[in-house]
C-alpha cells in the first residue's frame, strides 16, 4: 500500500528537473483519506471462487477423452458421420442440387447438430427449390480438451482481474477533494454507460429477432443458436465495458495519490497502480472474450453459434466506440478552445467547465471503447480461425486457436503481475524512454513465452495430420506436418503486430522527427500545421499496409485462409498485456486532472505528466495495434464468409463485383463524415455552454471560490454522443444486407473487399495524424522549440497552432479513425452471419429495395425526431464579441 502524506525529511531536496533546491515553502497538507475501497474484501472473494471454478474446468479437461461420449451423435445418419471433413469440402460451393447433399443411400439427411467438421447444403434434406444454398457449419467432434481448458484459463483470468481491482480499490484516494472529483468523474461516466446501454437495447432486440426469423429460421434445434449467441456475444462486450469503466474510474484518483505519496518513487509508484488498474481491462476483453467462445461452442457445438457470438460484440462495440468518441471529443475540442485558446488557461484547470466532462471522456473512449474494439477483434479472430480450420483438421482445427489464446491469457496474467521503473540516482523523472523500456519489457516477455509454448504445441498437436493441408499451394501431398506451419503463422502474427506498433510510435511519439516536424511548423501559423500532420499521416500508411501485405500472403501460403484467422490469433494473444498498456493512458491522464484540479505541488503534476505522455504513447501505439488486427481479422471472417456462402472465385470484370468495390471504397468515407460531424455539432454545443458559464460569471476565471458548473457540460457531452451515435450505426447494418440481397453475394463480397481497403487506409491515416498533432502539441508544452533563441511553450503563438492542431486531430484521432475499425468488422461479421440468406443472383432485389426505404426512413426520423436539438430556453444567450473572455475580464 501506499504510504501516508510524506514528511519533509522522506521528501528528495531534487525538482522534477533533477536540479539541487530546496523547497522554498511548503504549503499546508490537506487530510489523507486513507479509507479503502468497500468492494476491495468483495473481489477478493470473487478471485477465489473464480480460482475454484478455474480448478473445475481443469479437471474437466482432464477427462475429456471421457466427456466425448456424451456426444448425441446416435441422431445423425451414420454413413453421415463417417464421412470425413475433406469429403465434405468437395461440396462447397454446389449450386446444383446433387444426389449426395439429398440424402445418402436414399435417406434424407436430417440438419446436424454435431456432424463430423464440415459445412453442409441442406434445408430439410435437401438443396431447396431455385438452388439457393443454406449452409450450416457445424463439428460433431467437439474438442473437449481445448474448450474446457479456455474455460479454466477464462476463470484464472477472472481471478486475476478481481485480486488486481482488490489491490486498486485497497489504495488511498487521497485528498478528500481528490476523492470529491474522483467520484463525479466515475458517476458521470457509470451515468454515461447505463444511459447508453438503455439506447443500445432495442436495437439489441430488433436484431435479434432479425437472426432468430431470418437466420435460425430454417434450424430444427431446440435453441436458435446464432440469435441466443448473438446476445450472449452482446451482453458479455456490455459487461466488459462497465467492469473497465468501473475499475478505470476508480483507479485514477489512486494513481495520483500513489504519485503524491513519496516524492523519490512517485512515478513508479503511480505507474503501478495505474498499470495494475489497465491490466483489470486488458485481462478482462480476453477472459470473457474466452470464456464466451468457450460458452456458446460447447453448448451449441456448431460453428453458427460463434458467428453470432461475434456478431453481438460487434453490435455493442460499434456504440460503444462511436458514442465514447463523440462523448470524449466533444468535451476535449471544447475545453481546448475554450481555455487555452480564448483564455490561456492550463490543461485540466479547474476554472474550465469542461474539465470534468473532459476527464469522463477519457474513460467513455479510450476504456469502453477501445476495449469494445479489441473484444470484437479477438473474438472475430477466433471464429474466423475456427470456421477455416473446421473443413481443413476436424476438430483439431478448432481447438488450436482456443489453445493460443488460452495460452496468451495464462502469460498475460503472469507478465501483468508486476511492472516498475526505478527511481533515477540524480533524483530526476524518469525519461519517457526509461518508462517504455518498463512496459515494452512486459510485452516482449509475453510475446517470447508465447513463441516458445505454441511451438511445442503447434508441432505436437498436429504430429499425425501430414496430410491435411492438401490444397495449400506449394505443399506436395503427405510430405509435410502442418504443426510447423501454422507455428510460423503465430510468429507472423507476433512479429507483424510488433512492428506495426513501432512504426505507429515512430509516426506519433514527439521523440521522433514526423511529430517534431509538425511542432516546428507551428512558427508559421495553424494552417502549416495542418498540412504538415495530413502529409505525416498518409506517409504513414505506407509500412503498415506493406507489413499486412506480408501477413496475409505469408499466412496464405504457409496455410490458406485458415493461416490467415491463425496470424491474427497470433497477433492478438499477448492482448492481456498490450491492452493493459493502453487502458493505462486514459488512467494516467485523469490522474493528471485530479490533480491539477485539486491543486497538489507542481512536482506532483510533473509525475502524473510523465505518466501522461507515456499514456499517449501507448494509446497510440495500441490504435495501430488495433488497425492491423482488425484488417487481418475482416480479412479472414471474408474468407469464411465466402466459404459458408459459397463462392469460390469472384470475376472481377463483371460489373456488379465492381460497383461493390467502388460502394464499399465510399463507405468508410461516409462514415467517417458522419461521426467527424457529430463531433464538430457536439463540441459547438459544448463551446456555447463554457462561453456563456464565462460570461455569466466572469469571476469564474479570477475568483477560486466561484466554481464553473461542471455538471451541464457532462450532460451536454452525454445527450450529444447519445443521439450522433444512432446514424453510423444504421448505415453500417444496413449496407450490406442492402448490397446482399439487391446485388447478390457477388456483389457483397466487392463490397467487404473495398470497405476493408479504404477503411483501413483511412483509419490509419486518421489515428496516426490526430496522434501526431497531439504529441506535437506536447512537444511544443514541453519547452522543446525555439524561435530566435526564445522558447516557445504554453500560452505562445506556436502553441495556440499547435493546440488548433491538436483539435482537428481528436476526431481523427478518438473517433473517426478507430470507428473505422468497427466499420469493417461489423460488415464482414454480419456478412457471415448472413450468408445463408444472400444469393449470387438479383432474384431477391425487391428485397434490397425495401430495405433502402426502410434505412431511409429510420435516418429520416433520426435526423428529424432525435438529432434536432430544441432549443435551450434557459440558456442565456452569447455575448457577441470575439474577445478573448480573459481579456474581458481583466477590462
């Protein structure tokens, strides 16, 4: 635990900036709260109960061999289950009906529940009249042994999470004022995720019962699997977010305690609780990203289920990802405007309304939603790899992306025990050099306990399956172990998820020349500034999209398509600690505000600064991350899109695969002009409100004892992001069931391949430019540019550019850029999820007509009921002067 206030003599005689003096004065200490959190002991008991379920499920994997004969395979025609996984492919793909998919023997085929891994075109024992195929991809061999150990990791994961929120919640929030901020921002951001999830669950509904009459339709089971998976898939991302937001909240007053408890160890103190709080949502997306896999495949037993289980995180993540960036931007562009370009005001000052609202916005959309994000990619990951590998091994190929990430978890839960920077010997900061070495040292620990452990997985797990990779090019028959193979496709997913992520840092860190040169633009004004992160960021796209080009064809031809699903599985199992990384950002950021809002010593807010810019480093290196995986992941659910659906070659010279591509190249477009707009409309709203708090009280900026009314600029940001997140979120439903049935799956398919490639363009471009012009400004606070010999730091000319900047780039930054991400993914996913329902002709292009009509008719009630804002009869009306407030003030 952290120690008490210090005492004079534990206090280092060093400054922040390493240099012997001694404080001049030291001011009267307000009382530590040293209270612990009350759920503290509650977590604790909930890591031990999940430890004893985690035991339960190892000893349920343990007996598999035993479990396997519980298997219902006494409904299934038996010469069904003796065919192999090979014998089935050969029918994919069949548009005429042929006398093997109508029965066998001249027995109809019943639907199977557990048929040996395969995909089957059938509907009632048959292809159905008009040849309109309908698939269902199922495995009669479940593979007990992976399921139930992803169960015991997912349950060992929970308890780690618990002890960690325990450890969080048992530090001292500080100050009692510290602790009064603390518990506004974590109202307002519970208040914020309650509000959304009520918006969220009838759309949840109406699309559910979409899946259960449209997709289950056709299913003789007794569960729907897809729609039930499908809620299952939504309620778990829910549940996700609020028990990140939750902790976050928490955490960010105890960092900057942790920070204001020792002035030698501050930073690495605070780094730790900050760290360990990231680490309860980083090590949370992937035990119940697990845990739900796990769930709906050993109760379902088909490869439906998880498309559906996919499809509900999707459905919850786009929300949550595009109503927490307009939520956080809106707030951010206003308080920057507002403060420290009209009124030269400090980041976080508590004299800004906006401070707060700012602060709850950080949690709303770098926790929730870019948890929500990586949740989507990792479970869209794992189906992918399982809907490939089900035709190529049986049910080997499905529990080995259920082995990787389980073993991913177990590593992230032991390279997330510990983090820690040591306390420099001039008493100085740590550099944000010295801070990194200390995160990445956890994740390249991760990622090598993973490459040893999956190797001896990969090459004995598949030890007798030589001949199973028949249609891989370059591969001669029963000559080769796939182990190997697939074992180079993990790497290929570790190594490329690296190397992107440094590519992104080397674009967005102000240690390197892109950001630098961004900050030396700003002598001559914002425009220069401007031009110069746009040039930056499209440079930027230039490595990443070389390195998923070597992915994808590397993967291809070790593997196939199923190498692909494998690469990003690979990529994505050190999620627990990379994703720990990030949430750390937004923690460390609001520890700042606590504490520059409850006027702690300046070197406190030194410490929680270096936290800072190590936070916005690891933000933006996870949103490169997070693009990479989800290009990779749209990638590979395309492929089992096309496979369920299928279609095994795609004529690029007829013309309606290419109207598709050029539809799906617009789409990313359009919907990053819709969520950038809701910004710009919501950040007004949020501008008007501080100008006229300001103007109503001009002493708010002079006077300590008048306090702004923090509480209005929340509910502005609320209601805003609320209401702009319902129109991208009907365009990206619609447009592929709208290209799907009017166009034909053909058509969808040139539709998902140019959504993929401009979307994830742009959303490179966007994430990595809004990152540039953030840590230029950061460059420019610092004190690292000169003008003539003369420093050019807060409140200059060069640093209101730089802050003009920065405004621009936070859309591009927190909401455009990595919505794109839940673009792409949730059309493929839907895709898939839809297959059996699209046909490769226009026969059913009366249906896409209804469709358009009905998205029409929901954007006009949307624009017209819900985004026309009434008027605000109790909001006094703007002064119309375009001077400063500050200069008002002092008139």
């Amino acid at each position: 635990m952290a120690e008490p206030l210090p005492t004079e003599e534990a206090k280092s005689p060093m400054t922040p900036q390493g240099e012997m003096e001694l404080e001049k004065e030291e001011a009267v200490m307000p009382a530590w709260n040293e209270v612990p959190g009350r759920s503290a002991p509650t977590y604790t008991v909930l890591g031990v109960l999940m430890l004893l379920l985690s035991a339960c499920a190892i000893v349920l994997c343990l007996f598999a061999e035993y479990t396997d004969d519980f298997d219902r395979s006494d409904k299934f025609h038996p010469e069904a289950v003796a065919l192999t996984s090979r014998h089935w492919k050969n029918f994919v793909g069949q548009f005429e009906p042929i006398p093997e998919m109508n029965g066998i023997n001249g027995q109809p085929l019943t639907l199977p529940e557990r048929t040996s891994a395969c995909i089957i075109t059938t509907v009632a024992g048959g292809v159905p009249a008009g040849n309109i195929p309908v698939h269902y991809e199922c495995t009669y061999e479940i593979p007990y042994a992976a399921v139930w150990a992803a169960m015991a990791c997912s349950f060992a994961g929970f308890a780690a999470v618990c002890f960690y929120a325990s450890s969080v919640l048992a530090q001292p929030r500080g100050t009692d004022e510290m602790s009064r901020l603390a518990e506004i921002i974590h109202d307002a951001a519970m208040t914020f995720l309650h509000q959304e999830y009520m918006w969220l669950a009838p759309f949840v509904a109406l699309l559910w019962i979409f899946l259960y009459t449209a997709v289950d339709g056709e299913e003789n089971d007794w569960v729907p699997s897809t729609s039930v998976s499908f809620l299952i898939g939504a309620f778990l991302s829910a549940s996700c977010g609020y028990f990140g937001m939750h902790i976050a909240t928490e955490g960010n007053c105890r960092t900057a305690a942790a920070c204001y408890s020792d002035r030698d160890a501050g930073v690495s103190n605070g780094m730790g609780v900050a760290f360990r709080t990231g680490a309860c949502m980083g090590l949370a997306v992937v035990s119940f990203g697990i845990f739900g896999l796990a769930l709906c495949y050993v109760t379902f037993g088909n490869t439906n289920s998880l498309g559906g289980f996919g499809f509900g995180s999707s459905a919850v993540a786009l929300f949550a990802r595009v109503g927490g960036g307009i939520y956080t931007k809106a707030a951010d562009v206003g308080a920057d405007l507002c403060g420290k370009v009209d009124n030269a005001l400090a980041e976080d000052s508590p004299k800004n309304p906006a401070t707060i609202a700012d602060c709850v916005g950080d949690n709303v959309g770098d926790v929730a939603g870019m948890g929500a994000d990586l949740f989507e990619s990792f479970v869209g990951a794992v189906v992918a790899a399982c809907v490939m590998g089900a035709p190529e091994f049986g049910k080997k190929g499905v529990a080995l992306p259920f082995y990787i990430v389980s073993i991913g978890l177990v590593w992230s839960i032991v390279c997330t025990v510990y983090v820690r920077v040591g306390v420099k010997a001039d008493g100085s900061i740590p550099t944000l050099d010295d801070l990194l070495k200390a995160l990445r040292l956890n994740i390249f620990a991760a990622g090598i306990l993973i490459t040893i452990t999956t190797l001896f997985l990969c090459v004995f797990f598949f030890e007798d399956e030589s001949d199973a990779l028949d249609d891989v090019p370059n591969n001669p028959k029963n000559q080769l172990n796939p182990g190997p193979r697939l074992f180079g496709c993990i790497m290929l997913g570790l190594v490329v998820g690296i190397l992107i992520g440094m590519v992104t840092e080397y674009f967005t860190s102000h240690t390197e020349e892109p950001t630098q040169s961004i900050g030396r633009a700003t002598e001559f004004g914002p425009g220069p500034v401007i031009i110069q992160g746009l040039g930056m960021g499209m440079y930027s796209t230039v490595v990443p999209l070389l390195l998923i080009v070597a992915a994808v064809l590397g993967a291809y031809y070790l593997c196939g398509f199923y190498g692909t699903a494998i690469t990003v599985c690979g990529m994505l199992s050190t999620l627990g600690v990379t994703m720990s990384t990030d949430a750390f950002g937004p923690v460390a950021d609001n520890a700042g505000g606590i504490a520059e809002m409850s006027e702690l010593p300046e070197w406190v807010r030194d410490y929680t600064d270096a936290l800072d810019s190590l936070g916005n480093t690891t933000a933006a290196t996870g949103k490169g991350f997070a693009n990479g995986s989800a290009v990779l992941s749209a990638i590979s659910l395309l492929a089992a899109f096309a496979r369920v659906a299928g279609i095994e070659k795609v004529n690029l010279m007829r013309p309606v695969v290419v109207i598709g591509v050029l539809i799906g190249s617009l789409l990313p477009y359009i919907f990053g002009a819709m969520t950038m707009l809701s910004v710009n409309k919501a950040a007004q709203e949020m501008m008007h409100e501080v100008r006229r708090q300001f103007r109503a009280d001009p002493l708010i900026l002079t006077d300590p004892t008048h306090k702004p009314d923090y509480t209005r600029c929340i509910t502005i940001s609320c209601a805003s992001s609320l209401r702009e997140m319902l129109m991208p979120g009907v365009l990206a439903i619609f447009a592929p069931l709208i290209m799907g049935f009017g166009f034909g799956s053909h058509c969808l398919v040139g539709v998902l391949v140019g959504a993929i490639a401009s979307g994830y363009l742009l959303g490179v471009q966007m994430s990595n430019t809004g990152g540039a012009w953030d840590n230029a400004k950061k460059w420019i606070e610092a004190g690292n540019f000169k003008v003539d010999g003369v420093v050019q730091g807060k409140k200059t000319d060069c640093h209101k550019a730089a802050v003009c900047g920065d405004t621009v780039g936070d859309p591009f930054k927190d909401t455009s850029g990595p919505a794109l991400n839940i673009l792409i993914k949730l059309m493929t996913r839907f895709s898939f999820v839809c297959a059996p329902l699209f046909d490769e002709s226009w026969d059913f292009w009366w249906i896409g007509l209804i469709l358009i009509g009905v998205a029409a008719v929901l954007m006009l009630v949307i624009q017209l009921v819900i985004l026309k804002k009434p008027a605000d009869e109790s909001a006094e009306p703007v002064v119309e002067t375009t001077e400063p407030v500050a200069e008002v003030v002092e008139a």
